[in-house]
C-alpha cells in the first residue's frame, strides 16, 4: 500500500490533500502538527514512504520536522509545502534533506504529479539493480546492491534522491552532465519543478562527499552547462 503522512495544521488544506491523494489510491494519514507527526511515525508499524510537510507551522515547523524524519529514515520521500514568496524556505528545505517542494497555492494535479513522481523515486531505490554490484572511483565506493557510498571506507548517508544522482554521476564520470539532463534522470521528464532543485541538491552532495564543500574537487561545476564528476586529481 501506498502510504503517506500529510502534515498539516489547517484543516481544509489537510482534507484537500487527503481527499485526491485517496482517489487515486494512496493511504493517508493526517497530522495537525510536526509534534503529532513525529509521534505517529515512531509509534506507526506500517512506515511512510512520503511525507507531505508544510513549512508553517505552530511549535515545531516543517523545517525542524523534516531535519527529525531526516535522521530517521533515509529512505522516506519528503515534499515540503511553501508559500509562492518564500523563496528562501525551498532551498533551506532542500538542504535539510527535503527531496521536493510544491508552491501554494497548487492544483490537485500539480499535487498528484509531484507524488507520484516522489513515490516512484523511492520505490526505486529499493529495486535490485542487475548491474554490477560496485563502481569505484578514487577513494570512493558505489555499491549499487546495497544503495550505499563509502569514501576511504567510510560511510556517507545520502537520501533516495542523491544516491541517485550519484549513481548517475558515476556511470558517466568526466562527462559534463546538463542541469536539464540531471534533472530527467532523476525527478523524471514530468517533473513540474524547477532547474534549481539540482543545484540546491548538488551544495547538499558536496557538503557530504568533498573535503571542503567551497572548493570542490570532485563534484564540480561546468559553467554554462551543469556538473560532472571529477577523477582528475
């Protein structure tokens, strides 16, 4: 069953939610606040695969839930709901391990694409890749059976999403890889969003796998184009 924790203080939106998510076959669970929200979740055998965040909230916000659902599962979908001029919350949201964001006010249909597409992403990470097992670059290690990345053996945590991109990093290495095409690798060619949430993704990568995020050596910008994974030290 297709699962999701919509976390929402105002009623009417929250019904809203719920209401088309049902329709095309997802199982809700409402919570009114991130206090509640965290308490189903740890309390909740079944699990979530998405959780539907909005950023204002009273007590704990969005941002401070989605950083707790965050260290607890790498593998939970999370989509953070933000007013059209809070241009800044996308990208804090992001860079707390926010795998997506949907601007209010929005339509069912921009509610269900954005799901769907989210669901998908997380449904495959947890597929069994019929490749090989490994792909080694430098002091790196991509085991693509376990979904993990290690750097001089030690493990770094990365969500569905940068797992992905990783992966698609490491099967292209030294190949200029356009924002455009990073982006229909990973979020799909039916994604509503912006470019921008690859570059918000790419500063979360590089604070995890380069020794000094600001001046990056492996994950590195080809200006005019996009990214590309660097084996040239």
């Amino acid at each position: 069953m297709k699962r999701i924790l919509i976390v929402e203080d105002e009623v009417a939106i929250r019904e809203f939610e719920a209401i088309n998510l049902k329709r095309v076959g997802y199982e809700t669970v409402e919570a009114g606040s991130g206090e509640e929200a965290l308490d189903i979740y740890d309390n909740d055998p079944q699990g979530f695969d998405i959780a539907l965040c909005d950023v204002m909230m009273p007590g704990m916000d969005g941002f401070e839930l989605c950083k707790a659902l965050r260290q607890r599962s790498t593998e939970i979908g999370i989509i953070m709901l933000t007013a059209k001029s809070q241009e800044m919350d996308k990208i804090s949201g992001l860079m707390l391990g926010a795998d997506d964001y949907i601007t209010k006010p929005f339509s069912p249909t921009e509610l269900l694409a954005r799901v769907d597409s989210l669901y998908r992403r997380v449904n495959n990470t947890k597929a069994v890749p019929v490749s090989s097992d490994e792909i080694k670059l430098g002091e790196f290690i991509l085991n693509l059976r376990r979904r993990t990345l290690t750097k001089n053996d030690k493990n770094i945590e990365l969500t569905q999403v940068e797992f992905q991109m990783m992966e698609y990093f490491f099967t292209n290495p030294d190949t200029a890889l356009g924002r455009s095409e990073i982006l229909n690798k990973v979020w799909g060619e039916s994604y509503y969003g912006e470019e921008k949430i690859v570059d918000v993704n790419i500063r979360r990568l590089r604070m995890k796998i380069e020794d000094d995020a600001s001046v990056p050596k492996h994950l590195v910008t080809v200006w005019g184009m996009g990214y590309k994974w660097n084996t040239a030290q």
